[in-house]
C-alpha cells in the first residue's frame, strides 16, 4: 500500500493542505459519553446565528442528555421535514421523563397541540409497559374528541387515529373501531397501518375489508391485496386475491385508470388473472380522446397487464392508441422490456427494433424535438442494458444528439447495468473511459474506475485512478474537493484491503480535506470501527458536519452495545 500512495500522493496535493478541525479528546478507544460531551462543545460553537444544530444541539443536552444520552444524540441528527407542533414533548417522553412530558403538554393552549402531546407521552407510556396510566391519557384524550369537530388545524385529524392506535396497542381493538371506523378509503389504510404494528390486532384486517368492500374502490382493495401479499402467506393471498375479484365488476366503468391497472396488476401477481382481465378490459376508454400525456401514462402502466395476460394483440393494439410517436416508441420501450423479463426475448426484441424506429422518425431541427427524441433514445438504451444487450444500448447512445447526452447516457447505463451484468459491462466502461479522457473529465474517469473495481478488474480500476491522478495535477475538473472522498475510498479498496485501520493513513497522505469527502468516508468506515471513524471525524474542518458524524458514531456504538 505504501509504495502505491508514495506514486500518487504528489499528485493530490492539489486536493488541498489540512484546515484546522477541531480536536476530539477521547483517548484510543473513544466512549458514547467523552463523544456526545464532545458533541455538545462543538454545539456551543456553532454561530449564535446558527438555527439548525445549534437550538438542536443546546435541547438536547438540557432536557435529553440527563436522562437518556442515545435519545439526545438521535434527536441531534433528526431531521424531520414536517415535524408535530408537540415535537419536543414527544422527544422528552422518549427519553423517559414522563411527568414532565406531560406537564408541557398540559400547558399548550392549543386543543390540537394538548391532546397530540399528551398521546405521544401515552405511546412511549406502553412502550414502557406502564399500561394503566397510558389507558388513563387515552381514555381522557377521547373524551374530548368532539371538541375537535370543525378546527382548522392541520393536525386535528391525526387525533383520533392516534387513539384507535393506541386502543389497538392497549388491547381494546374494539375501541379503535369506534374511533377510526366507517371513514372509507382513510380507515382501511389506519387499520392496515394498526394491524401491522401490533400483531394481537390482526382481527382488524376483516373490518378493514368489509370497508373496502362497502365503497368499492380500487385504492383500498389494492392495499389489501398487498398487504396479503407482503405477509407472505399464500393462502390468505388466495383468500385475498377471491374475495377482490368479486368487487372488481363494479369498476368497469371506473375513470380512474392508475387505481384500477394497479389494482389489476395485484391481482396478477396474486395469482388472479380472471378479474385482472375484467377489470382492464374496457382500456379503450382510457385512451380514446385522451390527450398525450393521459395516453401514455394508461398504456405504459397497462402494457405489463396485457403482456401477463396473454393477449399481445392489445399490447399491439394499445401502444397504437397513443397518437405521439415519441409516448408510442415509450410504451413500446416498456412493452419490450417485459417481454425480456418473461423470457420471450424474440417479442421484446421485435418491439424494441419498433420503439427504435419510431424515436429516429422524430424530426431533430427543433430543439424541443430533439430533446424528446434523445429522451426516447435515453429509455431505450436503459431498457437494452437492463436485459444485458450493452453493445445495443450503446449503438442507441451513438444516434444522440450532442456529447453531453452521450456523456449522461453512457454514466446511466453503466449504473443500471453494473450490478446485474457486470460479466458483460466492459464495453460500456470503455467507452466512459474514453469519453472521460476525450473531454478531460476527471470525475467521469473516476467513474470509469469505480466501475472497472465492481466488476472485479483492479487492473483497469488502478490504470483510470492513476489517470484521474494527472488530470487533477493539471488542475482540470470542477469538483476536486468532493471527489477526494471517492478517490481515498477507492485507493482504501485496492490497496487498504478494505481495512478499517488502513482508511486514516490513506487520508492522511492524500491530503483529502474536504468536508463532505471526510463526511462520506466517516459513513464508509463507522460500521467497521467506531474507533477508526472517530479519527477520521477529527480531520473534519466543518463542524455542523463533525457533530453530526460524532453523534452517528456514538448512536452506533450505543446499537452495538445492547
């Protein structure tokens, strides 16, 4: 390892001298409570202007930390985009302050707000197996229920699906029926929600369905159908799948094509044809009249149906329905990959020859149209390399419009098909590799060298680094700071032997500096060694990102202790 590093550390000086980081004093072998007393220093460092992990950082040593260190270091590195109104309430019930949870719940002078924070304390309560106080909260928030009839708050509708779910956790289903029951589509979904949750309320499965079967609609019958599915038990998938069918007569006429072809195909994958046929038999309806976009996106989803069912002449029929040749050669694209994927390769291949044919008969002198035929060619080359054919994906790549969509296209493809066919992906990564070089594209090359590493050809992988190493000496690229952390990533791999303990000298010689390249590394390295993870954490320059990174490993290493 060291003499391949001294061959190119030279080379990536350019990535920049360490900045200062902050110094984590927690010895050799670091402890959950030296790193979050560490993460709560660098917390009073951030700016005073600071709105995110400043306020974050500052609750969670006062109210959390006493009480529960992983439930302060979690609440640190939580980001929710929409959190509750008694959010803070929810976090001091978690970490096992109930009496006070309570009594700012209690305080909120909002009805909504009140009653939400009371029920989240309620939750953690049972989680705690203290049952007969959370029945107490529950019963009492039920109560008041009516006086939420006609708020406005956003959040008053949560309420009462709140309760049926604790009812349902306390043992009392009947009481959940009361309280989320009869409210169409909305109450099968809370009572598939409930029934997943807690296993002694599976019963409410059968109440759920006689919902479904009350309104008729595909929506909920779908949901249903694959929930049977997901629980894996092929007869209560039989038992599902029989007892769709008999509702789905009453959707023929049904205007809304997506609920009704994903309810068709649940049926399909529930071993159901008959009713999937009915249901999808008036597809004309979808289509005629329709304007383009409404045209394509009945076919495509239909295309998978039809084909399942056996009836090619309507896949015919259907992809000729869509008046726009760019949405007909689209839906033939989709049409032909399912084709390949049960195994009738001669059908998909026509169908994709079709699809190509069409997408070359849109006119390219206007920008917008040759946008749309190189989005058409972009599906189609996807869809070849997803069943393995690379040299056709990439004679697809050649009819695009300018390099950087060849460029792009080329990128996709070898993501696509790495992982399912990488015995056949060399020429693919060839050609990345010669367009990197062509456009002195360091980060397309590394890329190429990522790639040549997946599919097990370290020679190749070593030969494009080491390319990627000169094109960075001569300044070219744009993003050399955040592309360190694949580099040093990529070096750990061949020459660290993808060990943990090797991955802070490779860092160390190549100089990588960069904020989100050490972020990235820290992730690579933290289910390994939460001490070596620490180290690398030290070199962190950015320290919103330092706190973040110590508090994962802290919450790691808190998970591995149980």
């Amino acid at each position: 390892m060291r003499r391949w590093l001294s061959g190119i550390a030279v080379c990536l000086l350019y990535l920049g001298a360490p900045a200062s980081a902050a110094q984590i004093n927690c010895g050799p072998s670091p402890g959950i409570k030296c790193l979050a007393v560490t993460v709560f220093s660098l917390g009073k460092k951030l700016p005073a202007n600071d709105t995110l992990y400043r306020p974050h950082v500052a609750f969670a040593e006062r109210e959390l930390a006493p009480s529960d260190l992983k439930t302060a270091l979690e609440y640190i590195i939580s980001d929710n985009p929409d959190p509750s109104p008694w959010e803070s309430i929810e976090w001091i019930a978690q970490a096992g302050r109930f009496g006070d949870a309570l009594a700012l719940a209690r305080q909120r002078k909002s009805t909504v707000e009140r009653l939400g924070g009371l029920l989240s304390v309620a939750s953690h309560l049972l989680e705690a197996h203290d049952v007969a106080q959370a029945r107490e909260i529950v019963a009492g928030v039920e109560r008041e229920l009516p006086s939420l009839a006609g708020d406005s708050d956003e959040y008053a509708g949560i309420i009462p699906v709140m309760v049926g779910e604790l009812w349902a956790g306390l043992g009392q289903t009947d009481r959940t029926l009361r309280v989320v029951g009869g409210r169409g589509a909305g109450t099968v979904d809370q009572l598939l929600m409930i029934a997943n949750k807690y296993p002694a309320a599976a019963g409410l499965r059968e109440q759920a369905w006689r919902e479904a079967e009350r309104i008729g609609e595909p929506f909920p019958l779908r949901q249903l159908l694959q929930d049977a599915i997901d629980r894996g038990d092929p007869a209560d998938i039989a038992r599902a799948a029989q007892r769709a069918g008999k509702v789905v007569d009453r959707m023929t006429d049904h205007e809304n094509a997506s609920a009704v072809i994903a309810l068709a195909r649940a049926l399909l994958t529930a071993g159901a044809p008959d009713p999937a046929a009915r249901l999808v038999k008036p597809w004309r309806q979808w289509v005629d009249g329709k304007d383009a976009a409404a045209q394509f996106n009945a076919v495509n989803m239909l295309m998978p149906v039809l084909l399942r069912l056996g009836r090619d002449d309507e896949v015919r029929q259907a992809a000729e329905a869509v008046n726009d040749i760019r949405e007909r050669a689209r839906v033939l694209t989709t049409a032909s990959a399912e084709y390949f994927k049960i195994g009738r390769p001669e059908v998909g291949r026509k169908l994709d020859a079709d699809a190509l044919t069409l997408a070359l008969a849109v006119p390219g002198e206007q920008q917008k149209l040759r946008s749309s035929r190189d989005s058409v060619l972009h599906n189609l080359a996807l869809a070849r390399a997803d069943h393995g054919d690379i040299q056709g994906a990439l004679a697809i790549v050649d009819q695009l419009s300018n390099g950087a969509k060849v460029r792009d296209v080329t990128h996709w493809l070898v993501q696509r098909a790495i992982s399912g066919h990488g015995a056949v992906m060399a020429p693919a990564i060839e050609r990345l590799q010669q367009l990197a070089v062509t456009a002195h594209d360091p980060d397309l090359l590394l890329e190429a060298a990522e790639a040549w590493y997946a599919v097990g050809n370290e020679s190749k992988a070593r030969e494009d680094l080491a390319q990627v190493m000169k094109m960075g000496e001569g300044g070219q690229g744009q993003r050399s700071g955040g592309r360190s952390g694949r580099v040093a990533e990529l070096v750990w791999h061949l020459d660290g032997m993808s060990k943990a303990e090797t991955m802070v000298d490779i860092v160390d010689k190549l100089g990588v500096t960069d904020p989100g390249a050490i972020g990235r590394l820290v992730d690579v390295i933290r289910p390994l060694s939460s001490t070596v993870a620490v180290q690398l954490a030290a070199r962190q320059t950015d320290v919103a990102r330092q706190i973040e990174e110590l508090a994962n490993i802290a919450i790691t290493m808190a998970q591995k202790s149980k």
